[in-house]
C-alpha cells in the first residue's frame, strides 16, 4: 500500500511538472513520444549512403493543442519547405537527396497529444 501511494506521488509530481513546464517522453524513432505542454526544437541525424537516394519520413499522431513543425537540412541549408502538423495526422515525406549527412529538425509549439516518428535513407521511388 505504502508502495502505491508513493507511485501516485511520484506520478502526480511528474503531471504537474509537464503542465508547468512541458514534458516529452519517449524516444523517435524506435518508440512513440508522449507530449504535454512541451516547446522546443531537437534535431536527428541521417546519412544517406551510395545504395540510397532518398530520406523517407512516416510521422502520424494525435495533437489535442499546438503544433509542430518538420524540415530537413544539408549542410545547414533546407532541403524542402518545412511541413506543419496540427490535429490528427498521418503522413509519409520523401526527400530525393544524394549522399551525405543530412539532419531533421522536429520543431514542437505547446504541443499536447502522442506522435510517433520513423525516418530511413532508402532507394527513392516516386508515388
């Protein structure tokens, strides 16, 4: 019993800490991320190989509030207009690119809801 209450304490202070200040769990692409009230930029990186001409990016969630925002960029400079999300999504980006470091950006404004993220370098094919 004493065991419960703690968790739920435990639980109580980690909600109030994500409605104060914004709170991301989970870690793309390998599992969904769970936001609550949360602001900021993160920024992945990618390499694209001779077998591969292309960065292919599946995103689908949930948003209850907020926004967020996806790019990709080569050697500082964007590759493709930035795609927004708001609401229920589920959406595949392909960018034909040539080999090389390339880097998403997932920019996310007062988002609240569940997003999951998955990006690979791969043989380009068009629609």
């Amino acid at each position: 019993m004493r065991t419960l209450l703690v968790l739920l304490a435990i639980a109580g202070g980690v909600y109030l800490y994500g409605v104060n200040y914004g709170l991301a769990l989970g870690l793309p692409p390998f599992t969904p991320v769970y936001y609550l009230n949360y602001s900021a930029e993160r920024v992945y990186g990618v390499r694209v190989e001779g077998g591969s001409d292309a960065v292919k990016i599946k995103v689908n969630g949930e948003l209850k509030k907020g926004k967020l925002t996806i790019w990709v960029t080569h050697k500082n400079r964007r590759i493709a207009k930035p795609v927004t999300y708001k609401g229920s999504f589920d959406d595949e980006l392909k960018y034909k690119v040539d080999p090389g470091a390339y880097t998403i950006h997932i920019k996310t404004n007062d988002v609240e809801g569940k997003v999951r993220y998955d990006w690979v370098s791969t043989k380009f094919k068009p629609f």
